[in-house]
C-alpha cells in the first residue's frame, strides 16, 4: 500500500490584508432601527453629525425621516415612520 507520508499543506487560501469598508458607520454610532410603513420595510438611521437627531431615508423609495434627540425629540431605539 502506497500510502503518502507527507501532509498536503493549502496555501493560498488567504484573500489577502482585511479591508475595513470605508463606508460604515464608526463603531459605536448611535443608531434606531425604523420601521418604514410606507414600503413596510426596516432599516437603521444613525445620528447625525451635529448629534441632534436620528437622520435617515427609506431605503425602498428615499423618503427621509429625522427623529430629534433631547427635549421634544425621542429616546426609543425603535422608530415609526409614517
Ligand atoms: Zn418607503
């Protein structure tokens, strides 16, 4: 019986450096998860950069959203919009 004694070693398997993808959001951004009922679809709207509200857009057809933060605004992490 021919049996091999060596051990097959896979190289090459590596796809190479990580890449980070440039456009996520910094880890740790706020963000609420929203419910679109005009596509009844979900998505996440993340802080603004101004930190004053939660900034936004249906994902299926654009329409734009912004959830205030503070005083009058909201402090659910799960948003309906309308
Ligand atoms: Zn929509």
């Amino acid at each position: 019986v021919a049996t091999p004694d060596y051990i097959l070693e896979v190289s090459g398997l590596s796809t190479g450096p990580e890449r980070e993808v440039e456009t996520s959001p910094p880890a740790g951004r706020p963000w609420l998860a929203v419910h679109w009922k005009c596509c009844n679809v979900y998505s996440r709207v993340y802080r603004n950069i101004a930190q004053t509200a939660y900034e936004g857009a249906c994902p299926s057809c654009g329409k734009p959203v912004r959830a205030g933060i503070g005083s009058g605004g909201t402090s659910q992490r799960f948003f309906a919009a309308s």
